[in-house]
C-alpha cells in the first residue's frame, strides 16, 4: 500500500491508500474523498494534481485531457498510479463535498446487446450485489482485453438493483463499443467503478428543470426522467427536455419517452429536435405524446427556457461534447443562466 497525502488550495487536507496499479483518482474517490474530476476517463484534464513529493507512474502518455499539465509535476489523477511508499500531492481546487451513494468496484456480467440504429443500442450488466446511484450517474466499465474503463450512464433509476442498463454510441476505431455492437461481451464479467458524475437530480431537487440531451447522453436524462416521476416532481414543477436527433430514420427511444410524457399527466414537455430536416406529418403522428422541431438541440432549448420571471430551472445537459459546449454557451452568454444552475458531466 501507497500512503497518498493530498491538499487542497484552501490549505485542507486528506489522506489514503492506494495498491500498487490502482488510479489514484479512484482509491481516492472510493476512500470518501471529494477529488475532483469529470469523465475519470482521461479526457476532461478535471482531475489535474501536482506531485510536492514521490513519484507517480503514468498509465496513458497520450492522455487528452493531459493537455492542461503544463507546469512540471502536473499529471492527471484517474490516469496515473504511486510508485513511492509515500507521496504527497495538491489539486489545484478545493476539494468537493463526497456525496452518497458510496464509490467502489464490482464486478457483473453483460447481457446481450440490442442495437437500436447503426450507432446506438444498449445492453445491462446484473451486478454481484445491489447497486444504489443517484439519478444521472455513470458507471466505467472496464472489459477483458480493454485497456482502460469506458464511461456509459445508466438510463434507469431503480435504487437497490443489482441490473443496470446502458446506452452506448459506436465509436468507429474504440475499443469496448465495437466489441459490444458484435455482441463480444454477451454473458462475459465485466468490471464496473462507480457510480460517478454529479449532474445528478439531487434527494433535496423540488423545482422544474431543463434537460437538453444528444446521442447517448439520453441516457443519465431518462434516469433523471424516472426519478422524477417516481417522487412525483413533475405535478408540482412541470419540466422540459429537447432530444437532439439529426434524421427522422435514426431515431431511437421515442416510444419510451411517449410514456415518459403520457406517465408525467402533461407536467414533462418533450420535444425532439431535428437538426438535418423536418419531421413529417406521418412520422409525428406516431408519436402524439411529442413535440418536433427543426434545429440544432441547443437552439430549440433556448425557446423552452422559462420566461422571464418564472422560476430558474435546474439546467441538465448531457450528449457529444459539441453539444455540450453550444448548450453552455446558449445557457451562460445568451441567456445569463447562472452556472450554478447547470449541470453537466463532460465525458464521452
Ligand atoms: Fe481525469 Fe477527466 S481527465 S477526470
């Protein structure tokens, strides 16, 4: 074991303990500690610290995210391991409040996996024990023969279940989702960390929100979606979300979000954005539940946005990171939405 000292700019401190080959990022987060961090996938550079004293190994030289370690010693957190007895480490943030549901590894077996398009399907992993998440989070999971965890958000909210199911995107020249779209994984163990993320509807959320959602993001927004319905929120804060697609024939999930709408008794508002045509009359009229619109999702968003006076809602954004930046800009520079009022987890 590896003693990890790590302090904060505001000149707090905490400490643990990491095996020889385990991510400092997730002995930290596993241990209680709010480290920040984003993707945990080596993507974001979030989880950026710097080495006072040791030495650490790095896991992944060609790391994006290690694009903000410009100054020596920096070096991201979720890709990098001890390699001293003792190190000693500072983030440059403060550390952040550690939130339930615990963090820690498991272990499960994957199911089979349907496609829904070319680029989207899903598929469930059934856990060794129950599994409790906040609505919104996500797992990495981390196959045989795949170096490294993929980050795939859990489009269910059902606290104390050992089956949580996943939407991916194919990404042509990956490792983990090509092997899932051939069907490679079906009855295999997988490895699971988590759960991660904080764009999540909080215990103590009671007011409406925006949700705007692309690509497999749909998927922490359906867990959100369910969430809300259970505790009833919507009778009290009637929602919106804008599902970004970009063709009427690559559409996927719009049954479920019918009944997502029908299940809201009219409290969630649901409009899917197309952004390389119109949705004809045929199409909308298989899904009455609906609204259509023609636009990048971000730009439909910005109409659904309360007016002004109404109640600020909790801004969701979840999709590509194209998407997500467009959203942010729309939400910050446009319409002067607080940033405290927006979450969003930038993976993918
Ligand atoms: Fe480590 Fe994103 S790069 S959390």
């Amino acid at each position: 074991m590896i003693t990890v000292s790590v302090s904060d700019r505001a000149g707090a401190s905490a400490a643990y303990h990491v095996r020889p080959g385990e991510r400092l990022l997730h002995a930290g987060l596993a241990a209680g500690i709010g480290l920040p961090y984003e993707c945990a996938t080596g993507t974001c550079g979030s989880c950026k610290a710097t080495v006072l004293e040791g030495s650490v190994r790095t896991l992944w030289d060609e790391a994006p995210g290690r694009r903000v370690c410009r100054r020596p010693g920096e070096f991201l957190m979720c890709q990098a391991t001890g390699a001293n007895q003792a190190l000693a480490l500072a983030i440059p943030t403060a550390f952040r409040e550690a939130r339930a549901p615990a963090v820690q590894a498991r272990r499960g077996v994957a199911s089979a996996f349907h496609p829904l398009t070319g680029e989207i399907g899903c598929f469930s992993v059934v856990c060794d024990e129950p599994v409790d998440h906040l609505p919104g989070q996500f797992m990495l999971l981390s196959a045989p023969g795949v170096e490294g965890g993929r980050a795939y958000s859990m489009t269910g909210h059902a606290p104390g279940t050992r089956r949580l199911d996943f939407l991916v995107r194919l990404k042509p020249g990956g490792a983990l989702s090509p092997a899932l779209f051939a069907d490679r994984l079906a009855e295999h163990e997988v490895e699971l960390f988590g759960p991660l993320g904080r764009a999540v509807l909080r215990e103590e959320d009671d007011r409406p929100f925006l949700a705007i959602a692309g690509g497999s993001g749909l998927a922490g927004v359906l867990s959100i979606v369910e969430a809300a319905l259970a505790r009833g929120l919507f009778a009290r804060s009637p929602s919106r979300l804008v599902f970004g697609l970009r063709r009427m024939a690559g559409s996927y999930m719009l049954d479920r979000l019918s009944d997502a709408v029908r299940r809201s008794g009219a409290g969630l508002r649901l409009t899917v954005a197309f952004s390389d045509e119109e949705a004809d009359a045929g199409f909308r009229a298989n899904y009455p539940d609906l609204g259509f619109a023609h636009g990048l999702a971000h730009e439909v968003a910005r109409q659904e946005l309360m007016p002004p006076g109404g109640e600020v809602p909790i801004c969701f954004i979840a999709g590509p990171p194209a998407m997500v930046d467009a959203a942010m800009r729309m939400l910050v520079v446009e319409a002067r939405v607080s940033p405290t009022e927006i979450r969003y987890d930038r993976f993918g």
